[in-house]
C-alpha cells in the first residue's frame, strides 16, 4: 500500500504529515483516526516523499498475527468471527487462498441453520478432534487441511502471550 494515499485518505498534507513526526522526517507516530480499505484505494496519491524513497508498506506477518490475536480469540469464536478472522489474515498477507478456504469452511459441516452462526465454539479443539478422526480414518488430504488450520490458530493464541 503506498503512504501517499494513506496521506491522502487521512486529509493529510506533506506539511502535516511531517509535523506529525519526530526526528526521523518520514516516521509517523500512531493514530486514531480510522480510515477505511476503500477510502485509501480510492485516493489519489500525493507527493509527500522524495523521489527514490520507498513507498509501499508492508507490515511484519507477526504483526499481523498479534492484531488477529487482540481481535478474535480461537478458543471462543462464532463462525462469523472465523471468517473474518480468515479474511483479517488473507487481506494482510499473512496466509494464501487456500488456507482461507481451509478456515473459513471450518472444522464441522453446516446443517445451512442461520443460528449456527451465532454459536461460539473452541476452533482450536474442534480442528484438534477433527485431525484426530482424519488420522484414525486415514484422510490424508483432511489431516493436512487439519494440520495447517491449527498452525493458523495457534500462532494467532501464541501471538498474545508473545507481547
């Protein structure tokens, strides 16, 4: 994501933007303004850093996986919040397409009843049982999908308890 639109989508000017730093002229302090996804794509971008300085921002996939930790928790999570929690970590880069897919179909069939959306479970022992029936079972294909959604789950628990 380049900074000038993030400038741009927060109403900043080159001026403001620099007076928001402190020594370093191109750190920025943190916010609480919110600015959405689409505001920032839909902005124009601005010339706020010299020529040749590096624009594109890329945030650290631990970083990410602490965010996650601090929004969702994997052990009390309603079937919306596990795909948004999927849809969290695809956005940043933090995991592919198909392990989204893994999580978001997630460890039980759907019966289609809209209150199932509604009910917490633990995602970290359901997935756990789950792997336990594909290994008895010899499903190989589904003890891998198993295995990747609790790596997943896992490192979002472990990323609290890093901090």
């Amino acid at each position: 994501m380049k900074l000038g639109h993030i400038f741009n989508a927060l109403g900043w000017t080159r001026e403001e933007a620099l007076s928001r730093t402190t020594q370093e002229p191109y750190l920025l302090t943190p916010s609480r303004e919110r600015v959405s996804a689409s505001s920032v794509k839909r902005s124009a971008p601005r010339h706020y850093l010299p020529d040749g300085f590096e624009t594109s921002v890329k945030i650290d996939t631990q970083a990410v996986f602490r965010l996650a930790n601090r929004k969702f928790d994997p052990r009390n999570m309603t079937r919306d919040d596990n795909r948004r929690l999927a849809a969290l970590l695809l956005d940043a880069g933090a995991i592919n397409r198909r392990d989204h897919r893994i999580l978001t179909d997630g460890p039980v069939k759907r019966s289609g009843a809209l209150e199932e959306d509604k009910i917490t479970l633990d995602m970290i022992s359901a997935w756990q049982g789950k792997l336990h029936k594909d290994m008895a079972a010899h499903d190989f294909q589904s003890v891998d999908q198993g295995s990747r959604a609790l790596t997943i789950l896992g490192r979002v628990e472990a990323a609290g308890e890093v901090a």
